[in-house]
C-alpha cells in the first residue's frame, strides 16, 4: 500500500496476508513495515462499516492526532486518507509487543 501519511511526508508500507494481528468493532488490525524500516500496527476499516461507525473511527483519528505523544498510548504515526470517499482509511502506529 502506498500513501502519504502527511502532505509533506510520502510512505510506503507493506502488509502480508499473514499480518493480521487483532480485529475489533471497526476493522482489523495488521502489522505492517513503514518505509522499510519501522515495524507499525495499521488500523483499517471493516468492508461493511456504516456511517456511524465511520464516523466514530474518524473520531477516534482526531482524537489521537490531537493527542500527539503521552506515555500510555500507542503513538501515532500518521493516517492515510486517500480513499476516504471510499470508506477506506489507515492509520498507522508505532507496533509494540508488551
């Protein structure tokens, strides 16, 4: 998957068919690699979700863009939006395994 995680920043990560690392309300959860270098966790919506839901996701994206860094958080990368019309939207974190 290619995208821009910010206007100012190009990015390319790869997810495998072997990646999916958890599953939720909203969609699946994948480890991916960031610019072949940084292991991160890609949050992306489920085929079915509705505007709702949706709506709720991108909520949760403000919020944690609002945030920024805290230590009891994942910390946020970025997010790819180019497919938003779509439904479709990655965010991406920084993957860590406790």
């Amino acid at each position: 998957m290619n995208g821009k995680i910010r206007s100012d920043l190009q990015c390319t990560f790869y997810i495998g068919p072997v990646d999916q690392i958890g599953n939720g309300q909203f969609g699946v959860v994948y480890r991916a690699t960031l610019n072949e270098k940084t292991i991160v966790a890609v949050k992306t919506p489920n085929t079915n979700l509705n505007a709702d839901n949706f709506k709720a996701l991108l909520l949760e994206l403000k919020l944690v863009m609002t945030i920024g860094y805290h230590p009891n958080i994942v910390e946020f990368i970025g997010a790819v939006t180019t497919e938003i019309k779509h439904c479709k939207i990655y965010i991406n974190v920084i993957y860590n395994v406790f």
